[in-house]
C-alpha cells in the first residue's frame, strides 16, 4: 500500500537519473579482471543481481531515483505515480513534464546502469548513447 498522499506527485529529471545509474554501473564493474567474473558476464550481469549488495543497496538506490515511495525500511518498494521533467526544460517556469509510473522509469534506470556496467567491463564509457 502506498503512502502517497492525493495531489502528491514525486519529480524526477530522467536525462540526470540515467546518467547517474550509467555511472554507477561503470563504477561497479570497472576494473575487473577477467578472472574475478563468470564467463557469462558481459552478456547477462546475472551474478550481480543475485547479489546481497544487488537487493540491498543498488536497487533501492535505483528505485528512489525513480520516484518510488519508502514505506520507512530503505527500500523504497512503493511504486507511484511521477512527474518527469522533459530534458531541456529544467530552467523552464513552469517546466514541461510528462505523468507516468515510476515503475517505468525504474526499469530505464537498470538498462542505464546494465549498460554501465558492460562499458565499465569493456573499459569503455559512452553515457552519451542513453
């Protein structure tokens, strides 16, 4: 149950939100030796989202960029409704934005930072290409 409150409506920059999980996706996989992942890695990052730190730390983070409510443990769960600013329109009075789940926006966020987290591996960094 959500603990959105009527007329309440979280804003997000998407452009900026992308960005910044693509960032932290590099972060995360930079530097890997070829080793230390399994041969399947470069294609699926399934042994990071097995993970503790996955379920723990980046998904909630990801969530709250999102727009998603905390229902008070951290783990931002509650999906809502959000307004995300079109880019370019930041400085704009009022700003033009477009209304929709943050639960969509949480899935943009995760191929923003599945896509770091690829280049980071390849030694690459394009977050230009979102």
């Amino acid at each position: 149950m959500s603990n959105q409150k009527p007329g309440e409506i979280a804003v997000v920059k998407p452009y900026y939100a992308k960005e910044e999980a693509y960032r932290m996706g590099h972060e995360r996989t930079s530097g890997w030796a070829d080793e230390t992942v399994p041969d399947d890695a470069e294609h699926t990052l399934s042994h990071v989202k097995e993970s503790a730190r996955w379920a723990n730390t980046i998904a909630p983070t990801l969530r709250c960029m999102a727009g998603y409510m905390d229902n008070g443990h951290g783990t931002y769960t509650d999906s809502r409704e959000v307004a995300a600013i079109h880019d370019g329109c930041e400085e704009d009075e009022p700003a033009e934005a477009e209304l929709f789940s943050s639960v969509y926006l949480y899935e943009e966020l995760v191929e923003a930072w599945d896509r770091g987290a690829l280049d980071g591996y390849d030694g690459e960094y394009n977050p230009e290409d979102l």
